[in-house]
C-alpha cells in the first residue's frame, strides 16, 4: 500500500524562483540555470516516485546531490517551489500550520546526523520531550520512553547524560526520541554517518532488526552505497537534484538506467549483495521408475544442464543425478538389478541448501567444492 507519493516535487533556492521554475520546463539543467541567473540553484527537480508502507526507501547521492533537501521536504522543514507531497492522501503542501504540526508529532518522525540531542537533559528526558510536547502525563510518558529505550537497548542509561555516552549510544537515544512518538514514518537524514564503521554496522543491524518487528515505513538519507544496498528494499539514485533510478538493489546492479548509475556502482563487489535467488533457476527434474539414464542424459542436453534433480512418482525429491552418472549407468548396467534401483543408488544427497537471500559471494566457495552445478529447487 502507497504510504508517501511525490510528484513534480520541486525546490528551487533564489529570489525568483518562477523564473528558474520556467528554465527547467524548458530542459535547462542545474548548471545552466545557476550560470544564467548567477544566484538560483536548484535543489530538487521535479522529483517522482511512492513509498510503500512498511518499506524501507534509501535515497542515495554525493554531497550536494540534493537528497538532504528532497527528505526535508517531505516533512516541510523546507517549503517546496512546485509539486506535492501525498501522506496518506492527504497533501502535506497544502497544510495549513496546524495540521503540519499534527503530522509532525503524531505521523511523521525524523532522526538526524548530529543526534540533536539536548545536553542539560537525561537519556530518558530526551526520550520524553516529543511526548512532553504533546501534553502526555509525566506517568505515561516516563513509561513509554523506558519501554522506547528497553528497544535500543539503553534502558539501563536512562538517567545519565548524553555527554556520557558514545556516539553510537547517542544515536541510540536519537532513534528511541523518534520511536517514542509511535510515528508511521521516520525519516533518517545521514542517520549514521557521523559513527566509525564498526559502530555504524551495528546501529544498522539494530535499526534492521527493529523494522522486522515494527514495520515503520522509513525514508532513509546517506551517500553511502554500501549502505544504500544493504538496507534498502528500494533505491533513488539522485544527482543534481534529479532522480537518477528507482529500483531495488539487485535491479540497480544489474540495470543500473544510465551511465551515472553505471559509474556509481562500477566498484561494488556485486557478489556480496546479489541474493542467491538472483542466480537460480528452476530445476529439470526427472521420475525415478519413470525416466532412465539415457531419457535424463536427453534433457540435460535439451536444457543445458549438467545434473538433473530425481522424484519419486509423488513429486518427493530423492537427489540428484549428474550426467557423468547417467553416462556411466549406460554402459555398465548390472544384471538383475533395476534401472530405478541403480539410480537410486547413485543419487548424491543431501543438496547444498541456502536460504534465497544468501548472498551469492557465501555459496560460491560451496559451489566450487562440487564438480557439477546443483539446479534450484524452485522453492519461493
């Protein structure tokens, strides 16, 4: 279900931004405008593209690409030139003061690069101060924010103060402060940026494992592609305030929309983020009591394959048979021994078994110890 729709979104910073508005429709670019005018610059250009609910949505681009722009947009921290903003399908663009606040404490949540956290106030103050702002009880608010805090993991910190904490832990208060609110969205601006490598996978692992439970719908901002691949389940590539590609990971990787996008994943070892499902394919099967050697040799040859998935008449998988088994089954046949039973006799079992969303680069090295390739099961 469609949570967040922009359409023609459009911020132009300047004097007279209908004047670069008109230069855009004519297909001038941001260089362009900004070289003509001396002062315009686009932030964002006509921006499209939906967010589905419970998805988590990366936009992703280098420094002044525009996508710290786009999300503020969204909440209206910045006032759009042109274009609209659907939540729920209602037109945040339209909203009058009121009703923007209402959005802002009630559905839409944002966490920042710097945490924002106040420095004279507790962990658990902090915490409070969305639902403070809202009029809650010190009772249930206080309850809420220590439940928040038990998700993080930082109940136990509750009373000290943020200049006690590292950065990750920061950023940990800085999530709970958004989650606190029970927001439908949060938006992530270079949420975890600002931390060391180590700390920063471990606070998206956190954020991934919340998600999994939760099921927020998230607008996620970074110029990190590893980042972007690894916990989007989409991806807007953006470039000079433009929308470069919408896609997910694997179809931005395998068709990246121009060469922008193709220079930009150029380095990306492609193996580590494709799943395994990528690469499978349906698997030929053949009867055992039905079929022969030479009939599976056939549809090898037929197929392109060089092993063949065995069942039984009940379709219950038995192994596998290679075509050097078929091969050498032809030609030494032993007497009074059946077809079937010497099939079943040379089958290889079990499987190399991984879950679909394995990446490829972990199944490869089990892959290579085998002298032929395994056929998917067809399992979704």
């Amino acid at each position: 279900m469609e949570k967040i729709s922009i359409n023609n979104l459009t911020k132009i910073f300047g004097s007279h931004p209908g004047r670069a508005l008109g230069m855009l429709e004519r297909g001038m670019t941001k260089k362009e405008i900004f070289k003509k005018t001396g002062m315009m610059t686009v932030g964002v250009n006509r921006a499209s593209f939906s967010v589905q609910s419970g998805e988590v949505f990366v936009i992703m681009g280098l420094s002044g690409s525009g996508k710290s722009t786009l999300i503020r947009l969204i909440n209206r921290l910045i006032e759009p030139t042109a274009g609209s903003v659907m939540v729920d399908g209602e037109n945040v663009t339209k909203m009058n003061p009121g009703q923007l606040r209402e959005l802002r404490r009630k559905t839409i949540s944002m966490v920042f690069q710097g945490f924002g956290l106040f420095p004279h106030r507790t962990v658990l103050e902090n915490v409070e101060y969305g639902l403070e702002v809202q009029g809650i009880s010190k009772e249930k608010r206080r309850k809420k924010a220590l439940e928040t805090l038990d998700l993080v993991g930082l109940k136990q910190n509750a009373n000290q103060m943020p200049g006690d904490l590292s950065g990750g832990m920061k950023q940990r208060v800085g999530l709970a402060r958004a989650l606190a609110n029970d927001p439908e969205i949060l938006l992530m601006d270079e949420a975890f940026s600002a931390l060391d490598p180590l700390i920063r996978k471990d606070m998206q692992d956190e954020m991934l494992d919340l998600q999994s439970t939760m099921k927020k719908t998230i607008v996620f901002i970074t110029h990190d592609l590893d980042e972007a691949l690894r916990i989007g389940d989409r991806i807007a590539l953006i470039r000079d305030g433009t929308i470069q590609q919408v896609g997910t990971p694997e179809e931005i990787l395998t068709h990246p929309a121009n060469q922008y996008v193709e220079k930009f994943i150029e380095n990306v070892n492609v193996n580590r983020i494709l799943p395994a499902s990528s690469i499978m394919k349906r698997a030929e099967k053949m009867i055992l009591g039905k079929d022969g050697p030479r009939v599976a040799l056939k549809m090898m040859r037929d197929k392109g394959t060089s092993g063949l998935m065995v069942v039984d008449r009940r379709n219950k998988f038995l192994g596998f048979i290679t075509a050097d088994i078929a091969k050498e089954l032809i030609t030494r046949h032993k007497e009074g021994q059946s077809v079937a039973e010497e099939i079943q006799n040379r089958l290889i079992k079990p499987p190399i078994q991984v879950e679909m969303d394995t990446p490829v680069s972990d199944i490869l090295p089990k892959m290579a110890e085998k002298d032929f390739q395994y056929p998917s099961s067809g399992r979704q």
